[in-house]
C-alpha cells in the first residue's frame, strides 16, 4: 500500500493528462522522464553536489558540538550498490517525479515565477508527506516536521532550478531526490537534521540571488511549458 501511495502523483499525472489532453499530452509528459542531454555540469551538480551539501551539515555540525565528524567514504562499488539498492528499494523520486515536476510544476509557473511556483509545490509535497509521520517505520515518523517542511521547500527550489536550466529533465529531478534519499535519508539525530535544513536552505537562497526569482534559470526560453 506505501508502493501504491508513493506512485500516486504518476498517476494522477497521467490520468489528468490522458483526460485533458489525450494522448499527445501523456506523450509529452512521459518524454520529459528521458530528456537525458542536459549536460556534464548538471549531472556533476545532483551526483556531486547534494552528497556534498551532506558533508557540509556533517562537518558543520560536528564543528558545532566540538565532537568527530562521522563520516565514511564508501567504495566506489559500494557507493552503485548503495544507489541501486536505494532504486528499488525507495520508490519516493521513481513514484513522485513525473507528478510534481513533470505536471505540477510547469502548470504552477503559469502566471507566477519560478520562486513561487517552487515555494507552492515544496508546501504541497512535505504536506502530501505527513501522514508519513503518523506511521510507525516510515523515516519522516523519526523526524521533526517543522524542519522537514522547510526542508522540503528548499529542496523544491533546487529541484525548480534544475528542471527549469536542463529544459524540463524529470529525469534530473529523479536522480536528485534519489541522490537527497540516499545523503540524509536515514539521518535521525535532530541537531544533524536541523543543521542538514540550513545548508540546504542556505544553497536555495543563493541560487536565488545567483539566477533570479523569476526563471530560477540563466536559460528562460529553454524552460518546458505546459
């Protein structure tokens, strides 16, 4: 039953699609899961740059507590076997994709910015998360909700940015969910969890201020509209 609700937001995108759009709309929506030449630099920003926010949060807070900083630098096969088990094993950035950022996300940017859009649809998704926490042997049912529905909203902005410089790659947005699940997703301590939400909130607030709030992109007209 978690599989089915985790798929939901597919789902819902299709069906939506197929009944207002027919076809050519479920066409179009499903070609945004292989848009996959987007560029070196933003495979190296999700692949790279999420565990590196981690790592930051990791070391910041162990400057904070003046304790070691428990890091562990997997192998590089274990670091595939941890990716791919983390695949099928966490249904969340295959199951939720394609709905928020394939369908809701260019649909909310009709009228509003992209700061906006990101800041609605991040509300929407930690909220659609809450029952979630309610549920014994869920992650979010060991985890603060306050700094996860901020957290939720930053990662949104990331993820807008993303989606909106690569032409609208779903494909991107899953692999950063993935690579933001596997960096802190089974992060229970409060303090690291609180310290992990200002990082990442700090990376949103300076794309920002880098790309501006209207596009949250240097490359507007490549952004994919409804």
């Amino acid at each position: 039953m978690v599989f089915v609700a985790v798929y939901a937001p597919n789902i819902a995108a299709i069906v939506v699609s197929a009944g207002t759009e027919g076809v050519a709309g479920v066409r179009e929506l499903l070609s945004r899961l292989f848009r996959w030449r987007v560029g070196i630099w933003w495979y190296v920003v999700v692949l790279v740059g999420i565990p590196a926010l981690s790592l930051c949060a990791r070391v910041l807070a162990a400057a904070l507590i003046g304790g070691p900083i428990a890091i562990h630098f997997p192998s590089a096969r274990g670091l595939l076997l941890a990716i791919l088990g983390a695949v099928f094993l966490d249904p969340g950035p295959l199951g939720e994709e394609l709905g928020w950022r394939g369908y809701a996300l260019p649909r909310l940017m009709v009228g509003r910015s992209a700061l906006s859009a990101a800041v609605i649809l991040g509300l929407i998704w930690g909220a659609w998360h809450l029952p979630a926490f309610l549920l014994p042997g869920m992650p979010q049912s060991r985890i603060a909700i306050v700094p996860f529905m901020i957290g939720s909203v930053a990662v949104s902005i990331l993820m807008t940015w993303v989606y909106n410089s690569t032409g609208g790659s779903v494909l991107l947005t899953i692999l950063m969910h993935l690579m933001f699940n596997v960096s802190t997703g089974g992060v229970t301590d409060a303090f690291l969890r609180l310290i992990s939400t200002v990082i990442v909130s700090a990376a949103a607030i300076i794309v920002v201020a880098v790309e501006g709030p209207q596009d949250l992109s240097r490359k507007p007209a490549a952004v994919a509209g409804v």
